[in-house]
C-alpha cells in the first residue's frame, strides 16, 4: 500500500523556518547534512513516517545566491488545531504573519485561518476538535 511521505520546499535561512513551525508545534524530527552537494534536508512534522504522518522536508542550499519564488501552482499545506484563534495568536506574538484571521470559511462553518512562513508558503489552520 502505498503512503504519502513529505512535501519538500526550499528555504532560504533554516533556522527562521525551524522557529516559525515550531509555532506550530511541529518539531525536527531528522537533519542531513550532504556536503557534496552543499545543501542541507531538515524534516519536521509531529510525528515521523513511521506513525503515518506526513512531514515537511525543508532544503537549504547553501550556495543559493537568488531568491526563491513560491510560484504559482502551490497553494498551502493544511494543519489541524485544536483552536485556530489560539493558534493564530500564538504565531503572531511569535513573530509570523497572519494572512487571514480566524473565522467559519466562506458559504461554511468551519472554522479557519491563513498563516505564513518566512519563505512566503502560506499554512491554512483548520479548527480540528
């Protein structure tokens, strides 16, 4: 049966993204340093592949000298929080930018929010009980 693993996006400083995600209580969960390629693979999530989660794979390249474009066909990664206005605020006083407040989605109840990583990948909250 297959599964999904992780998602990779490129970073510009690994530390700043580190800090921002643990906001959300995400954590490192494995490092690799290859030298020969001058880049570095940091994976976070909550828990790793092995519990059947999904994780996030940030590179860093480390001779980058442009910035990167988020692009057009990227969209979001999607979180399940407890309480998304708690989380909202939580990420604000941390520094991090909210692009959309806590509230029911539109024509929905649920209840949503739009954060965003210093790289500009956008997470959307979603109220999860």
């Amino acid at each position: 049966m297959a599964s999904f693993l992780h998602t990779m996006v490129r970073v510009r400083d690994i530390d700043r993204s580190l800090a921002f995600y643990s906001l959300l209580g995400m954590r490192e969960l494995r490092r690799r340093e290859v030298p020969d390629g001058k880049y570095t693979l940091v994976f976070i999530g909550y828990d790793d592949n092995a519990h059947g989660q999904a994780e996030i794979e940030l590179t860093y390249n480390w001779d980058q000298e442009a910035d990167y474009e988020v692009g057009t066909g990227f969209g979001h990664f999607a979180v399940g929080v407890p309480d998304v206005a708690a989380t909202v605020e939580h990420v604000r006083e941390g520094g991090g930018i909210v692009t959309r407040e806590a509230g029911p989605v539109k024509f929905g109840t649920t209840v949503i929010a739009f954060v965003q990583d210093p790289d500009g990948y956008k997470i959307e909250l979603i109220e999860r009980a």
